[in-house]
C-alpha cells in the first residue's frame, strides 16, 4: 500500500510516521509539506504518466494549510479521473460541522479529528486501512 500524508505540521507528521511504523507501513509513506508539494506529487506524476507505480493508494489530508489548503487539494483530487478512486482521509484540528460536511461533499472517505492520543492515532490508521484493504478494490493501474 502506498500512502500519501499531507500536513505542514511536522509534530503531526512525526505522529503519523510513528503509528505506520507500528504495522510496518512507515516505508509506504511519502510526505508532501505544503499544499503546492502535494500538488507536484499527484499531477506531476499522473499528467507526465513518468511514474505510475508512484501514485498513492490512500491519501491522508490536513485541511488548514497555508496558500493551498486541503479543500482545494480535495476537490483537484476528486475531480481528477486518474485520482478520484483513491480513498481521501481527512486529519483536521477542525471539529467544525461544516468544515466535516464540506469534505464530505468534496469526496472525502473519512474524517478524523486532531489532536488525538497516540494510541487512539494508531487504532484510528489501523480500522482504516484495514477498512480500504477488506472491502475496496484499488485499481492496480489508472493508466
């Protein structure tokens, strides 16, 4: 599994790269610092056609970044034919309802919301994954 996280929060990174290593994920995952990094990463990549064993198979998304936030990442993302079936979920210190229901209309698959402890961040990866593995089939190639 191939995993993309988004977040200009280096604590929040460090957090998740520590529960995927707890299951043996933390090779896996590639990081993208800003919103404009995670651009490069997903288009670059799809529109060039240079690197299709590079595109992630779950997006893990923060929504309070600065110049390109998780919203506009989101809606690119689903908009997107070559991308629109990787399963998005959404980390966001937001607890706000409508920033939830506007990741949902967006597309989002699920929404989780920060800070959480460390076990309750490992639990939480966990369902998840295990959840996207059990019953989505992800498509082994968009090309």
């Amino acid at each position: 599994m191939k995993i993309l996280l988004i977040d200009d929060d280096r604590r929040d990174i460090e957090l998740a790269l520590k529960a995927f290593s707890e299951i043996n994920l933390d090779k896996e995952v590639r990081v993208a610092n800003s919103g404009f990094q995670a651009l490069e990463t997903l288009f670059k990549n799809v529109q060039l056609r240079k690197k299709p064993d590079q595109t992630p198979q779950l997006i893990i998304l923060d929504l309070k970044m600065p110049e390109i936030d998780g919203f506009h990442l989101l809606s690119k993302i689903k908009k997107d034919k070559s991308l629109k079936l990787i399963p998005v979920i959404i980390f966001s210190s937001s607890g706000e309802m409508r920033d939830i229901v506007k990741s949902y209309k967006l597309g989002a698959n699920a929404y989780v919301i920060k800070p959480i402890r460390f076990e309750k961040f490992f639990e939480t990866i966990k369902e998840i994954i295990r959840f996207w593995i059990s019953i989505n089939v992800v498509p082994t190639s968009i090309w």
